[in-house]
C-alpha cells in the first residue's frame, strides 16, 4: 500500500457548497507533489419506484451548460452531519413532493474520488405518497417526472442520462435486487 505524506494543506476557495484545498504532498519514493481536493459533505440519492414507475427530477446544470434528467439527490450543506436516512427522505419530498413509506439502504459509492471526497449513500423509495414539494431557491428549473423502468433504462443506454450518480447507483441496486 502506497503511504503518502501531507507536508501543507491550504484552502484556496470556499463558499456554502464546496470547499478546495491544495495540499503539498511527499510521496514514499521521497518525490513532492500537490494535490487539489474538494471537501463536499456527503450526499444521498434516492430510486423512488412505485407502481412500475420510477421518478426522476431534471434542473439546468450550470457547469455544463444543459438539462439533464437524474434521481432525486443531495446533500445538505447548512447541516452536513445529518444522519443519511434523514437526508435522503428529506432530498426526496424537497425535490418531488414524495414522501416514502419504505426507504431500503442499497450502500454507499464515492463519486469522484481522485478529487472529490464526498460518499453518495443510495437509497430505494417505495409506497410513496405525493405531497408538497420544498424546493431550496438553488433549485427553482427543476421539474420532475415518472417514468417506466424501460423507458428510465432506455434513457441510460442511450445516453440521455449523463449522471454518474445516477447510472452508478442504478446499477448497484438492479445488481443487488433491491430494483
């Protein structure tokens, strides 16, 4: 196992989402190096499925410029020790108005770790009941919507869903049967 050594570590930018660090590295061999690190609390994703129909939400991505259609997921970033269950159920009724009876936990993925540090905790949604949803003001485009298994997994093969949180945890839940 290879040890690496943090010699310094600064932040270089913050704001309420995200903070980065570069931090100055010694390697075994003795070789410097720096790395960029962003710091996210953790987040949760949710596969709402009810009746054959899975629910997705779709806002405007500034970083990419575009709209794309995902799970239902987030994190909570004015309290990021919050227990993962509760986020999850909240991210749900915030985004779609649902409200599940039965929440599986499927496991954990990290989403981006060569620069990320945040674990993505992946949840199943069952026996949901609409009520209002509480969208944060981050989130005023976003729309949502059912659809069929096949349609949602259509959707993924054919590339218009381009969210690796999404096809990530997908996967690992249709791999485990819990969809």
């Amino acid at each position: 196992m290879m040890s690496i050594k943090t010699l310094d570590s600064k932040i270089v930018y913050k704001n309420n989402w995200m903070t980065v660090k570069e931090d100055i590295i010694v390697r075994q061999s003795g070789q410097q190096g720096l790395y960029g690190v962003v710091e996210k609390p953790d987040c949760a994703v949710i596969i709402a499925i009810d009746n054959g129909l899975i629910h997705l939400v779709q806002q405007y991505r500034y970083s990419v410029k575009a709209r794309y259609w995902e799970l239902p997921q987030g994190a909570w970033e004015s309290n990021p020790d919050v227990n993962h269950l509760t986020l999850a159920k909240g991210e749900l009724r915030e985004e779609t108005g649902l409200v599940a009876l039965s929440m599986e936990y499927v496991g954990k993925q990290l989403i981006a770790y060569g620069f990320l540090n945040q674990t993505c905790h992946i949840y199943v949604a069952k026996q949901l009941t609409l009520v209002d949803r509480e969208l944060d003001n981050e989130e005023e485009d976003l729309i949502t919507q059912a659809f069929t298994i096949e349609e949602f997994e259509s959707m993924l093969v054919n590339g218009e869903i381009q969210d690796i949180v999404t096809t990530g945890a997908y996967g690992l839940a249709k791999l485990k049967g819990f969809v």
